[in-house]
C-alpha cells in the first residue's frame, strides 16, 4: 500500500513544532492531522511516529498517537524511530501493555 499524500504533507514538514511555535504553524499541522482518515497502514504508522516534537502541542501530539494506533499491527509494532521522544516511549509503553 503506497503512503497517502495527506500522510506524505505532513511527514515532509518534519517534527510537529512545540506549543511555542507560530500559531500558523500549528495550524498547518492540526489541518493536515486531522486530514488523515484512519486507520493508517503499518507504513504510515511508522512514518507518522518520526515527526513526534518535544511537547503535547496542544493535544495534536494525542491525536497524532491515537492515528498511530489505528494501524492493523499497532498492538505489537515496535517503534523505533526517534526512541528518546517521550511520545514515542509512551507509544512504545502501549504497545508493551497491551501484549
């Protein structure tokens, strides 16, 4: 299964900004995450849990995790991307939990 492009957008603008950042920056991220129609494949699952930033961003990091978890092998994927995140521990803590 190929990546959406909505996925794809989002991904491109790389880690979402902290809750300091621009307002229209932000913005920009909450539109395309909430763009995204679940669930996601493996792939974008993967792909989504690269660009966690430093804070909950507003609660666009929440919804970002729960996306994530729509994933078909969401409850034994291991993320391993950007492992010292804090939203990718706790997404990793999940999926530990839930086995």
């Amino acid at each position: 299964m190929a990546v959406r492009r909505e996925i794809e957008r989002l991904v491109a603008l790389g880690k979402l900004p902290s809750e300091e950042s621009e307002e229209e920056k932000i913005s920009q991220v909450e539109q395309l995450v909430h763009a995204i129609s679940m669930p996601v494949s493996d792939e974008e699952a993967q792909l989504l849990a690269t660009i966690f930033g430093p804070d909950d961003c507003y609660g666009i990091s929440w919804t970002l995790l729960h996306i994530i978890e729509t994933a078909p092998n969401a409850r034994s994927a291991t993320y391993e991307c950007n492992k010292n995140n804090l939203w990718v521990k706790l997404l990793n803590a999940r999926v530990a939990a839930a086995q």
